[in-house]
C-alpha cells in the first residue's frame, strides 16, 4: 500500500496534530520513506548508492571525436602565446586590436583553421567555436562573422565561381569581412528591409544604394575597423522596357567591397561609422554602412538562388520570391545553430564556477560543529542543480541539431531542411534565454566573490546577453516555432505526413488529448516517477494540449480580428506552446543519448540528471497538469519532493559532473573556480596583491 493510501485513514484531528508537532519539532534531514527508489536506474532498494562517475570517461562521451582540434585551441593560448589573453580590464579600441590578433594566431600560428569545416564537417566547426569563445567570447563572435556569417554567405549563397575566388583569402583572414543584413529600421523582418541593388545594363552594375537614414545597415560586426568586404542584402531591381519602371525580385545577397585591399581606406562611395562602446562583446567592431550608390560587377551577386544576365533577364530555380527568400534564409540557418551550442559552453563555464565554489565554500552549521559547505544547503540545491542537469540537457540536444544540421548539408532534403530551421529557432530561442537568466543565478549564488570581475561572471552576463537578440530575436523565433506546429497540425488534418521533429505529435492528437486516465494521474511511486515514458507522455500531452487550444482560439478570434489580430491576441500561448515543445525535444533527445552511452556507470549518472532535469520542468508547471487532472494531488506532492531529492543526489556527484566538462583551469579563468579548492582562494588573496 502506498504512503498515501495509508494516511488516508488517519482521522483529521489527529493528522493536524501530527502536522503542526513537526512544524514546532521538525526532524532532522533524513532520506524519503522506501516507497520512494533512490537507485539512479528502477530498483526495488530504498537507499541511495552515490554513482561511481569515472570522470574521463563520461567527458570522452560528451566530447565526441573533436576534443583534440579544442586542445590545440587552449594549449595555444595557455603555452605559445599566453600573452594574447584578454586582461579583466582593457580599453575599446585595444580590446579590438587584442580580439583581430587573437584571430590571427589560432589561424596562422596555430593553424586552425575553421572555414574548410563550416560546410564539410560543422560539428568541428562548431567545436572550434565552442573552444575559441571559451577563450574569449568576443573572439568567438568575431570568429563566427568571418567564417560563418561573411564566409558562410560567399559558399552557401554563391556558386563555383564565388567559392573559387574567395575561398583561400576567407580562410587566410587575408579577405576579412561582414554580413550586412541587418538595417537601422529593420532586423528580424528581413524581407522589409530597404537598402536597393539596382541592375544598370550600360555599364553591366549592380548600383548598391542606401536609400534614407532607416536603411543604414546596422550592428555589423568587423564593419567598424577591420572589415574589406560585405556580404550586402539588399532588393534586387531590374528596369524594365520602360525606363521609369523598375521591378522589385526581392531580398538578394551581393558582395560589396568596402575598404581598399592594400591602403585599408575606405572606398568611394561608402561610408561607416563605428556603433560604439557595448553592453559586451567590446571586442568586435561593430559598426553602419551607408552606400552612395556603390557600383559593383554583375558577378559579385551571390546567385545561387537567382540570377541576373548580361541583357538583365532574371533567372532562378525557385518560382516565387518568398521561394528564394526561404532558401537564402534556410542556408544561413547555421548562425543560430551555432549560438545554440556556444550558449551550452557559456553555461557550463558559468555552471562550473558556481558549483566548485559552492563545494569549498563553507558557512555555518550544526552548533559546535564544523561549518558545512553552502552546496550542503537545500536553497543553493535548488538554485544549481536543476541548472546542472539542464546544461546537460542541453548539451546533448544541441549536439543532436549540429547533427541534423551536418546531414541537411549533404542531402539538402527538404523536409530535413524545414526540420532543422524549426529546431534551431527554437533551440537558440530556448537556450540562450535560459543561459542569460542562469548567469544571474550563478552570480547570486557565489555572493559577494560572484561580483568580482576576475570571477568572470559580469563579462560571461554582458558578452552573452545579446544571444538572445542577434541571429533572430528570442520571441521572434519563438513564434515561428509555434507556427510551424501550426502548419504541421493542419497538414494532419488534411492526411499529410509529419516532418520528423513533430512525430510525436501524430500519437498525441490521437491518445493524450483524451481524458487523463485516474489511474494513472495517481501514481506515485518512483519507478512510474522515473520511467521515460511517464516523463515523455507528460511533456507531450502538455504540447499536444496547447496545440490543439491554440488551434481552436486562433480560429474563433481570426474570424473577427483576422489572422494577424488574431495571432496577436494568442502570442503568450503560442509562445508557451513553442517552449514546451522543445523542451520536449530536448528530453528526448537526452533519453537517447543515454541509452547510446556505452558506460554503465556514465549511464546511471546521466539517468539520474535527466529524471532531476524532466521531474523539474513538470514540477515548474504543475499548475498546468493539476488544472487538466492529469496529475492527482497526491501525485503532484510526490514529483516536488522526489524532485528535490534527487537535487541532493546531483549534488553529490557534481564535482565530477562539471570536470567532465573537462575545462582547464586555464579556460575558466576564475579563482573561485579552479578545480583544486585549496588553489582557489590562494589565487584569488594574490590577485588582490596579497
């Protein structure tokens, strides 16, 4: 009989009793009653054994193949040239002068050399930005604008010529350059943006214009100091028979040079102006461009989707212009597949300081006893652990996107495509956000030594902060997830097939949107608690259930605001929706990278941070499945406290759960977080000039 069955029977007189003694008396810390498996994986015991982590192993698995590539990064800046690290404290300008010579050695000096992999092999790619902005996140930012931005556009949006020309001067940091999409009065909605690319067939020109002060190009990084070329969105105009007539065939990309290649002085017809000092990442330059009718040759358009011939006729596989644009956008995917994965380093760096802090910091206790470490307190618990076993969540979940981002390059499968857009929206959208507010967290959690600049968390907040805007604001992205879930609602409707992130979704509509079985919203025991299916089956049904609500309010309020009065009225549930279905994906995604991990003591491990990261987000919105009865009350007690337990669990092997992410104390570059404790204040009193 279960504990809840039990106490059933007791009178109330007696139970209020029992209860407000152990408020007046409460007993000490002791573990959950035996109803409750305490066994990382289902077992019938009712103590806890500590997992045995062997922490090599289980970083070899996280890491995968490219670990080698990171190494050649660190050793680079801890042993050849340990000159080039960015000082706590540096001006604009020399931060600038620092971050281009610090580019210019991991490529040159180090040789690595990242652009041959932004297309063959992304997840080296993406290895090495992991790894470079660990170092330094303006570095890795500025990184990302060369090769994967300016460089990515040159490969992905132009053909063999474009490739044959620019290629080696890209990867040699000899042809540094920008992406210029961006403008003053527009950013996410890129298709209103308003700079012109007029076709003149006199002299065989693209006439690159700024039109008015709304369409300076803005924020674009290496703009300010270093950049010689831009990748240039711009409308492509073509004059037709009438000379007074143009026609508009939508965003286009061009390569504009923008500096001289031998003076460095900027070109006639150009005009750039610096964007100024920052929140963070003052290492990058970001600066307008404004063009004065700028003229380049017709083959400096980036014509992979549409092209333009020497008499002007326009040509294009696509038929439509929100074809093209479509695929020019899907093939610039990557930036955001990258921020994904970047935010996870940020966040375990951030997660690594707080957590070796907190085990060697020690405040109060038991009287006349020794002082016990603030990681031993249930609150610091519950502000690091849960943030712990989503940074492994997340972890895996973005490894899994560089995946399917890798196999949409070879294959350029349509529906891989779409797949992997959805997903990396909202993966950027969902991470980044969570990172940003988890910097915080950290910061409080360290108190008074978290604020120390040399501690890293203020640069690690300011740097990262602006993830969560650049390469598509959060909520924007948010709502095409939700509209994706939308259209891939309607097509079950109309008998199509699901893109392959939504499969779930085909059972849902079917089986979780029926009234929640009694019998099982009332199960309480751990083993049904921690089984993947249970976990699983509730995220899914919380999607399903929005999904299907959304559907239904946007279809009765279109019919009197309109599509977009109505979409506007229901954007907090649509943006809702969006979160809890990559949420879903990310438990998914955990579920089997456990199941691949070959080590059985690394299994146990990660099964018991994936219970605490699902029992935790169905904690955090138990509201919700309370309101719909697919939890009972009684239930819904035993998740929070089973929840909390296994924080305490997390919390005894942390230690080797943060070193598995196998960052040197080189890397970390804060005194609280070094992996000695005996080292850490040590260097921190002589940092103060002790």
């Amino acid at each position: 009989m279960s504990s809840s069955s039990s106490s059933s029977d007791e009178q109330p007189t007696t139970r209020r009793i029992r209860h407000l003694t152990l408020h007046l008396n409460p007993p000490p810390p002791q573990p959950p009653p035996s109803t409750i498996n305490l066994q990382p994986c289902s077992s019938s015991s009712s103590r806890a054994r500590k997992p045995n982590v062997n922490v090599t192993t289980l970083s070899s698995y996280l890491r995968g193949n490219n670990r080698d590539i990171q190494e050649k990064v660190f050793d680079y800046f801890n042993n050849v040239r340990p000159d080039l690290q960015t000082p706590i404290e540096i001006l604009k300008d020399d931060y600038r002068e620092l971050c281009m010579r610090q580019l210019m050695g991991v490529v040159n000096e180090a040789g690595v050399k990242p652009f041959q992999y932004v297309s063959d092999d992304p997840m080296k790619y993406f290895a090495i930005a992991e790894a470079v902005g660990s170092v330094d996140m303006s570095l890795g930012i500025k990184m990302g604008v060369q090769y994967s931005l300016w460089g990515g556009s040159v490969i992905n949006l132009g053909t063999k010529k474009h490739r044959d020309k620019y290629f080696e001067g890209i990867n040699n940091l000899e042809y540094l350059g920008c992406f210029a999409m961006t403008e003053l009065h527009h950013g996410s909605n890129v298709q209103g943006i308003q700079t012109i690319a007029t076709f003149d067939p006199l002299t065989d020109e693209f006439v690159i214009t700024t039109p008015n002060d709304g369409a300076i190009k803005w924020w674009i990084g290496n703009a300010a100091v270093h950049g010689k070329f831009a990748t240039v969105f711009a409308k492509l105009m073509l004059p037709t028979h009438d000379s007074k007539v143009v026609s508009d065939m939508g965003v286009h990309a061009f390569i504009v040079p923008i500096r001289d290649l031998k003076t460095h002085q900027t070109l006639p017809g150009v005009e750039i102006n610096d964007c100024g000092h920052k929140v963070g990442l003052n290492g990058v330059d970001n600066g307008a461009l404004r063009f004065r009718d700028v003229r380049i040759p017709r083959d400096n358009l980036l014509n992979r989707f549409g092209d333009v011939s020497r008499d002007g006729t326009y040509t294009s596989p696509l038929p439509t212009i929100n074809k093209r644009f479509a695929a020019t956008l899907g093939e610039l995917v990557g930036g955001r597949v990258g921020l994904a994965y970047t935010s996870v380093g940020v966040l375990k760096i951030a997660a690594t300081i707080a957590i070796r802090y907190s085990l060697i910091r020690q405040q109060f206790g038991p009287p006349k006893q020794p002082e016990i470490s603030i990681l031993d307190y249930q609150s610091q618990q519950h502000k690091l652990m849960p943030m712990l076993a989503s940074t492994y969540a997340f972890h895996f979940a973005t490894v899994n996107l560089i995946k399917k981002y890798a196999e949409m390059k070879k294959t350029h499968d349509e529906q891989l495509v779409a797949d992997v857009h959805a997903l990396s929206a909202g993966l950027k959208s969902y991470v980044t956000s969570y990172t940003a507010k988890s910097l915080s967290v950290c910061r409080e959690a360290c108190g008074g030594h978290g604020y120390a600049a040399v501690n890293r968390f203020g640069s690690l907040r300011n740097d990262h902060d602006i993830f969560q805007t650049f390469e598509g604001d959060n909520t924007v992205l948010l709502q095409q997830v939700a509209g994706d879930l939308l259209k891939q609602y309607q097509e079950k409707f109309r008998g199509g097939t699901f893109a392959v992130t939504w499969n779930y979704l085909r059972e849902s509509m079917n089986t979780y949107l029926s009234q929640p079985n009694p019998v099982t919203s009332r199960w309480e025991g751990e083993d049904h608690l921690r089984d993947p299916k249970f976990q699983l089956d509730a995220f899914r049904y919380r999607t399903s259930r929005l999904l299907q609500s959304a559907a239904v309010r946007l279809r009765k309020h279109s019919k009197t605001l309109g599509s977009f009065g109505a979409w506007n009225r229901c954007l907090n549930h649509l943006l809702t929706l969006a979160e809890s279905h990559i949420e879903t994906v990310i438990l998914e995604n955990f579920i089997e990278a456990i199941k691949s991990c070959p080590d059985a003591n690394s299994r146990a491990a990660l099964k018991l941070v994936c219970d605490l990261y699902a029992l935790n987000r169905i904690w955090n919105d138990i509201g919700t499945y309370r309101n719909v009865d697919y939890v009972a009350p009684n239930k819904a007690k035993a998740i929070h406290k089973l929840a909390d337990y296994l924080s305490f669990q997390v919390k005894d092997i942390a230690k080797e759960l943060v070193d598995a992410f196998d960052l040197p104390d080189h890397v970390i570059r804060a005194p609280i977080g070094r992996q000695s404790p005996g080292e850490a204040y040590a260097e921190y009193t002589q940092y103060a000039g002790f």
